[in-house]
C-alpha cells in the first residue's frame, strides 16, 4: 500500500527545527515523534513520554519517557540499527531550537519561558524535566509543535545543515530519498512503537509518495486519473466546478471523490496598524476601524468567494474549535451598513468625505477576496484600492511598521487559545503584534491567563481578552477557514483535525 499526495508549494526542509510552514510539518509529522502528541480532537496524548507530572509551583515538567522508542536505522549508530531514544536527547534537541547558530524559526517558543540556567535536565535516561520561570499553562500545547520532535545528535552534527535531506527520527515512515522538485519516498518504520486499539503494529502502508507539481490545476488533473490519493484544498480557479455554492460536492463527482471538511484552527482577516502616521492614517481612528468592520457582508462574501468553505467571522478572533473556549461568546461585526456609515460619519468623515487614500495590502492569492472586500466599502463611503505584491514584502513592511492596512491569516500553532490572544500582547511587538495593539487591561489579563493552570478558569479569561480586543479592532475578522480534503473512495483511516496536521498512521486503501 503506497499513499501517494502533492505538495504543490514545495518542500524546504525535512528538519523539524524548520517546520514553520505546512508543508515541512506535514513531512515533519511523519518522520519524527514528541514527548506528547494530538488526536484528532486535540487532545493532547501520551507519545514518546508515556506519563508525565507538573510540580505544585507549576514550574517544573518531569516526563517519563517509554524505553520501547528507537531512533531509524542509521549508518551513523553502532551495527547501523537505529539507537534508543534517551531524556539526553531531548535535552539536544530543545537547546538545538534556541541556539542562534542554527536559526531556527522555533526559537520563540522557550525564549523567556524557560531557566535561563538549567531550563532542560536529564535526571536519567528515561527522566527528562522541563523547568519554567513562571508557570505557563500552554507549555504542553507547545510541546506538540514540530520543533519539538527529538532528533538524533550524533546524525544531527554529522550532516549539520544537510541534515534537511538526510532525516533520522523516529516516526512511522523512514527516509529513503527526496529529488528535489520531483518526488520524495517515505518507507513504513517497521520498528514504530505505536500500535492500534486491536494491538496491531503501526502503521498501516508500506510507503508514501509525494510530487511535488506545482500547478495546481495538473494536480487536480492527477488526482482525477488516479495518480494521487488525495488534494488537499480546492484552487479557486475550479472549485465551482467542484464544489456547489452551498460547499458541498457537485452531483457529478460523487461516488467518484469524497470531500472531507473540518473546523480549522485558522482566522482570515485584515489588519490595522494603530500608530503609523496618526495624520494621514484614518485606521488610528476607532470608529473607522468599527465603521469597516460592520461595512463587509461575511456571509455574502462565503457564499460567493469561498463557496461555503468557511464560517462568516462575526465573533472573535479566536476560531470555533478550542475545547473550553466558546467563540459564540465572543460578540464581534454582523453585515450592518447603516451603522457603518453613522460611525463613520462620527469620525468625521461623512459619507466619506475627506478620507484619505489608503492601500489594502495582499498577495496575488488573496486578490480576489480583497477586491471584494473593497466593493463591499464603497457603499458605506470608502474608497480603497488593493495593492497587490508578493507575501515577503508585505512581512518587511508589517514589520518595519509602514504597512497601514494589510491582509493577513493566523493559524494555531498548539491547541489553545494563548496562540491566538498573545498576537496583541504588546510586550512581545512586532511579530506577531504587527497592529502595535497596545492596552493594559489586555496585557494583565494575558499574564493572568498563561499562569492560570485550570481550563475552565483560563478559557473564562481568555473569552475577556477576546472581546476587549474585538472591541478595539485593531484587526477585522472576515472568516474562519475549515479544513477541506478530497480523497480517493478508496483511501479509509485518513483523520481530518482542526490543526490540518497529516497523520498517516492508521491511513490504509482498501483497493
């Protein structure tokens, strides 16, 4: 059984210290384990670490690692068979993610968290503790990141960078060979520690092959002749011929294809920046900011931009999905035009008299959703032109802090609202804070959160950050996006989660 799939943006790295985007977690996810792991609730589970307890303080982690996990046979171990995965490990890899040579993206997630002297101990070899600051409830969310996932050192510093091509981790499918921009072939880990509910050995297939196409249109062509198992999203150029205006499979292709949607822990929105040039910048202005937000008809704009793929935003900026958090909660901007024109008009621009000309910055992606975006507020008076470049110019500028009014998507990186509410905490600027949201009462409340060890409590908390910020707008929610797959009839076991993460552990085709 060979799972075969596209990725269609291309692939940068089979490291997980550079899993930052999709496409190399995706890959990172198959290759290597954490100490904890997620199910397809976002749970969080028992992986490598088979047990673990937090100290009273909430300052110290201890793991009790499985002595069952071995690393991928490797020429680089004694008899080249794979070694057993020890707390020192561990130890390797979290220090690798923050050591500035090796520049990794993930460096965030200890930096200011951790002991600055001992934040990672082995006490022996199946012992490992983490040890905080300050206690910080969404450390075990983290964990489950990618760069989180334990690499091998003696590997590791033998390939030093070209340890990209060359993985050894632990997960279901081995390394075999990757041709850059033309194909990468995984095998079946026959050594995995995992077994299903019955006892049987993990996983299922005995390969996964991947292409790398990067029209997207070829691909859907593959898919059709049975080349991919399968796509993941539909290219806007075709989905209505595949999806109906209410998202759901056309007629035709039915028994043909199965589409498989779920929540997805992603929040679509346009972002505002609160202090660059408060003269000429009417976006400083809160009932501006207001008067945009209740301008744009989200359901309109699902219906007829998206195809019902996605939910109107109308709440916060935390997305459905969380376990304890209930967005419903969260009052955010309905379709309400004659307000928008009322706030607008207390800003002191009537009908939009004397408004300044302003940019919507995006990328040539996201066009389309913009352009009507920007039709939507001309009714109520704004006039707004798109600007279009490429995604890395628009980073630079919202960095730097000259873009005014930006485009933007956020997607979760760990199953808790933290993810979400620290891009406006003020203490951690830009990124993520790139609207320069700056509030007191937000920022002691995001203090409060983190250190607060009860769900129910922290969640309580992080409803009141949500609806604080929302208030404010420093950015415009437009829609919540869901997780949208289409597979081949034969392909059983493949789990859609709100996080979009591929686990192919108990995928196989009944063929």
């Amino acid at each position: 059984m060979v799972f075969r799939f596209n990725i269609y943006n291309g692939l940068s790295s089979l490291d997980p210290a550079f899993g930052a985007v999709q496409s190399n977690l995706w890959l990172d996810n198959l290759l290597f384990n954490g100490l904890v792991q997620l199910n397809e609730q976002l749970e969080i589970l028992p992986c490598i670490a088979k047990t673990w307890e937090i100290s009273a303080d909430g300052k110290t982690y201890t793991f009790h690692l499985r002595n069952t996990v071995f690393f991928h046979d490797d020429e680089l171990f004694i008899n080249g068979k794979g070694r057993k995965v020890i707390a020192s490990d561990f130890v390797y890899t979290f220090h690798r993610i923050t050591d500035q040579s090796v520049a990794s993206k993930g460096a965030w997630i200890f930096n200011g968290k951790v002991d600055a002297e001992n934040p990672f101990v082995a006490v022996d070899d199946s012992t490992f503790e983490i040890h905080l600051n300050n206690p910080y409830a969404p450390i075990m969310g983290i964990l489950t990141m990618p760069y989180c996932k334990v690499v091998p050192k003696e590997v590791v510093e033998h390939y030093g960078k070209d340890f990209r091509a060359h993985p050894v981790g632990t997960g279901p499918f081995k390394f075999k060979y990757w041709r850059e921009n033309d194909a990468l072939l995984l095998l079946k880990n026959e050594n995995y520690f995992e077994q299903d509910s019955l006892g049987k050995q993990l996983p299922y297939l005995d390969a996964v092959y991947i292409t790398f196409i990067e029209n997207k249109s070829t691909e859907f062509l593959k898919f059709r002749q049975g080349e991919l198992d399968f796509i993941s999203d539909v290219d806007p150029s075709f989905k209505d011929d595949v999806l109906t205006k209410r998202g759901e499979l056309q007629p035709r292709y039915h028994g043909l294809m199965v589409l498989d949607k779920s929540v997805y822990l992603n929040s679509e929105y346009i972002g505002c920046n609160l202090i660059h040039d408060p003269k000429n910048n009417p976006l400083t202005h809160l009932k501006v900011r207001q008067a945009i937000a209740y301008g744009i008809d989200r359901k309109k704009l699902i219906t007829f931009m998206r195809n019902n793929i996605g939910l109107p935003a109308e709440h916060g900026f935390v997305t459905p999905g969380l376990s304890y958090f209930n967005a419903d909660s969260v009052k955010g901007y309905s379709y309400q035009p004659e307000l928008a024109r009322k706030l607008l008009e207390e800003a002191g621009f009537p009908n939009g008299k004397n408004f300044p000309e302003i940019s919507l910055l995006c990328s040539p992606s996201s066009e389309g959703i913009c352009n009507f975006v920007v039709e939507q507020l001309k009714d109520i008076g704004i006039n707004i032109k798109v600007e279009s470049m490429e995604g890395r110019a628009i980073a630079e500028m919202k960095v730097k802090g000259t873009a005014d009014f930006f485009r933007g998507s956020w997607v979760a990186d760990y199953p808790d609202a933290e993810t979400f509410l620290a891009v406006f905490y003020s203490k951690y600027g830009a990124p993520p804070n790139y609207t320069r949201f700056n509030n007191k009462i937000y920022d002691a409340l995001y203090e409060k959160a983190i250190s607060t060890s009860d769900n129910i409590e922290r969640n309580k908390i992080y409803m009141q950050m949500d609806q604080l910020m929302i208030n404010e707008a420093p950015v415009i929610p437009l829609y919540y996006d869901v997780v949208l797959r289409i597979l081949q009839p034969h392909v059983k076991g493949l789990l859609n989660n709100p996080l979009n993460l591929l686990d192919l552990k108990t995928t196989y085709l009944a063929k």
